[in-house]
C-alpha cells in the first residue's frame, strides 16, 4: 500500500476593489470582520513568506480604509434645514375666548285671555312690525256688547250719584236752617230730629252711589281689557319669531295654544359663559369681537354689559354668564346663532412681533446648548446670521397664542429660527424657509394666553 503525498495549492489572488472596502448601507463603519467577510475569509496560514507579506499589506490596508470610514463617520456633521420667520410688525391682541348664543334683548309670547276662535292672523314668522300693530283677533261681538253694557252701568251711577249730592245738599241746608228755629224756641226737639235724619239718610244714599260707582267702573275697565284681549297688538317694534294657531282654532290662555305669537326685538344681545378662571379679568364695558359660522369672513363687534354673579356649573366647572351688546349694522344676524367671542383684553397694533414657536424652538436650543443661554437668564430667540445660528436675549410684551409683542432685542426684518430638521447625512450646508410673521390678528387659546412682559 502506497502512500499519496497530496501537495497543498496556494489560494489565488483576490482582488479587492476600493469599493468593496466602504461600509455597507445601513451599516457601521467597516470591522475586522467585514473585512474578512470582503476577502472571502482566506487562510493565510501555511503561505510562503512572500505571499504572506503581500497578505499582511492586503490586510493592513483595508484595516486603514476601515479606520477611515469610522473617522468619516463619526466627523461627518449631519445637514441641518432651519425653518425661520421674519422679524415684523403687526398687531397683537390679548383676548379671553367665549362661545355663546344670540338672543334678542326683548321677546314677548303673545296669546288670548278670553277662549275664543281665532277670526284673523294677519303676519307670518319673519315679518316686521311694529308697535301697537294689529297681528291677530278673536270675534269682538260678545266683549264690544258687554263693554256697552258695563258703560250704560257706569253712567246710570254716576247719574244716581249726582242726584245723591243733590238731596244730601238740601237736607243738610234744612237742617242747618232748623237748628238756628230750634235755638230760638221757634220749633220742637221733634222736628229737628226728623231733619237730622233726613240729612242722615242722604249722607248714606251719597256713600252707596259712590260705592256702586266705584265697583261698576271696575267692571268697566273689566269689560275693556276682555274687548282688548279680543285683538293681539304687538307691544314693540321687532319681527315675528313665531306663530303657533290658525285661523278658525280656539285660543285661549285655557287651551293648548295659550302663546299664539312671539314676537322679539331686532336688537340682539349675546350670551356667554366664561370660565372662573378668567372671569376676575372681565369688565362691563370691555370690547369684545365676535364671528359666526354663517358669516365666516365678517367679525362683528359689541361690548361687555352685564356679568352675572351667579354661577353655572358645566361638567363640573363653574361659569359666569356675561352679556355682550351686539353691533349688526346691516341686519344679518339671527336669534339662536352659536358664535365664538373674543372679549379683547389689551390690543398693541404696529408693533414688532414673534412667533411664539421662535421662543419655544430657542428653550430647546438651550437646553442642549446651554453654554450660550443669555447671561440675564431671561426670554430668548435664535436669529440666523450670515448663515449661523446665533442666540439672542429678548423682552416680550402681551400674546395672542401664536405671536409676541417683541420690547427689546430684535430688529425688524431679522430671521428667528422657529424649527430645524436634521437629515442622516454628511455635509454641513444649512439652508433656510422663510415665514412671514407680520400682521396676525388671533385670540389665544381658552381662558385667554399669560399677559405681560418677561
């Protein structure tokens, strides 16, 4: 039996491109094992010196490009987009935010005293009237013979009366002239008794006529109202909100349809709930803006007129109802609309203005970078300049939720910061979006923002 010498072979040359040596996507850095994963993991055990060498400087190389690639790496700064706003001027406006209803200042239910069937309605809902316009009878005839009636009454004791007066004024002439015969001897105590009770008798019949007068003139005024409940007379100008019968149907305050007309004012006021937290800062006589949904593009106006003290309690918060005068020049608005109110706090127009998130965007700075916080420790912004962040103090004034009033520290025109994205990538450009922040007119949130300077 033979022995077989089987001789080894060396591995064949690999060739390694420099590509081949870059980290792969997604990954770290090239490592030793990549490295070896890139040279198919060759043994270089058992090689001859000089191919031993040139492994050795195949290794040593991508060793040095995987260094590299970790300096590259870890040096490369990531792109950095910052969103800015332009420093400028606009108005500002400090508001405590309400929703409410419009109702109108007067409202009156109308409906007849008597039980009786209507003859006539003479509006529709929507209709325009005016005060002591006829809108609605019921048949007069019984309530116009009745008045008739309670007049020939009054007038018969006001004749019994007079003729009361009459014989109480000649009785009492007789007894004066008695008493003067009596006192000369002239005549009998009998005689003066009998003239006495006569002026007594008249006295009496004159107190009845009067009496009868009186209750008969209730009965009257009775019998005037009952022929004035027969016709519905709206009690002031305004517009009809609604009309509840028809002609034919028995109305009445004993029926079902006792409220047949409603009419309202065309004044309207509007009626807010604001909350307890805010409702210390209001004040009768405050302005206050307000908008609808049916008219989205016009902002109405009115003022604070009364605030009630007494509080309603919604889920479990309380609220006080304030009342707000409605100015609606051109007759648009409606009874029962919800709109949202601004009662205006304080309002700063022309006046230099940020955006809020600038501040906000400029805390985080900070926070990471707090080496460069301003040394007064107070508000602070971060403006681009020549292509750079950089941090700027600042003083602010009153906000409306979206933008400050700027006192001190910034100059028209100039970039704040107001956000930043980083991308993955190597490269150091920064490149900025501009947002204008000049005229903005918004209420805060509500309960209104925090007012005042920092």
């Amino acid at each position: 039996m033979s022995d077989t010498n089987e001789k080894s072979t060396p591995d064949e040359h690999i060739l390694i491109n420099e590509e081949d040596l870059e980290p792969m996507p997604g990954h770290a850095p090239l490592d030793v094992d990549h490295v070896r994963r890139v040279i198919g993991a060759k043994r270089i055990q058992g090689m001859s010196t000089p191919k031993k060498i040139a492994w050795a400087l195949v290794l040593v190389l991508a060793l040095a490009a995987s260094a590299y690639g970790v300096y590259k790496w870890r040096s490369g700064s990531a792109e950095v987009t910052y969103s800015t706003a332009t420093v400028g001027k606009g108005t500002v406006t400090y508001a405590i935010e309400a929703t409410g209803t419009l109702e109108a200042v007067r409202e009156s239910d109308l409906g007849f005293k008597s039980d009786d069937a209507i003859i006539a309605i003479n509006v529709q809902p929507g209709d325009h009237v005016t005060a002591g316009q006829l809108l609605a009878e019921q048949d007069p005839a019984t309530y116009k013979t009745a008045l008739q009636q309670a007049q020939n009454t009054v007038h018969k004791d006001q004749i019994s009366l007079k003729t009361a007066n009459l014989s109480y004024q000649t009785n009492l002439k007789n007894f004066n002239q008695q008493k003067q015969l009596f006192d000369a001897g002239a005549i009998s105590q009998s005689e003066l008794d009998d003239a006495q009770d006569a002026l007594t008798r008249s006295e009496w019949e004159v107190e009845v006529a009067n009496v009868n007068l009186a209750n008969d003139r209730i009965k009257l005024a009775q019998a005037e109202r009952d022929l004035a409940g027969a016709a519905i007379l709206a009690p002031f100008d305004g517009i009809v909100g609604a009309v509840n019968g028809q002609v034919g149907q028995l109305s009445g305050i004993n029926t079902s349809s006792s409220t047949l007309l409603t009419v309202m004012s065309d004044e309207l006021q509007l009626s807010t709930l604001v909350n307890e937290a805010d409702i210390g800062k209001i004040q009768v006589g405050q302005a206050a803006e307000f908008t609808s949904s049916s008219f989205a593009n016009i902002t109405f106006r009115g003022k604070v007129e009364r605030i009630t003290p007494q509080a309603q309690t919604v889920s479990s918060v309380q609220y006080y109802p304030v009342l707000i005068s409605v100015e609606d020049p051109e007759g648009v608005l409606l009874s029962g609309m919800s709109v949202s109110a601004n009662i205006i706090m304080a309002r700063q127009e022309n006046v230099l203005t940020v955006p809020m998130m600038a501040v906000s965007y400029a805390t985080t700075y900070l926070r990471n970078n707090p080496s460069l916080a301003p040394s007064s420790g107070g508000k602070a912004v971060v403006v681009m300049e020549n292509g750079q962040p950089v941090v700027k103090a600042v003083t602010l004034g009153i906000n409306d939720g979206s933008n400050y009033v700027v006192t001190g520290g910034l100059n028209e025109g100039e970039a704040v910061i107001v956000g930043a994205n980083q991308a993955s990538t190597s490269g150091t450009t920064t490149s900025t979006t501009n947002r204008n922040s000049t005229n903005r007119n918004q209420g805060g949130g509500v309960g209104g923002p925090p007012m005042g300077g920092f």
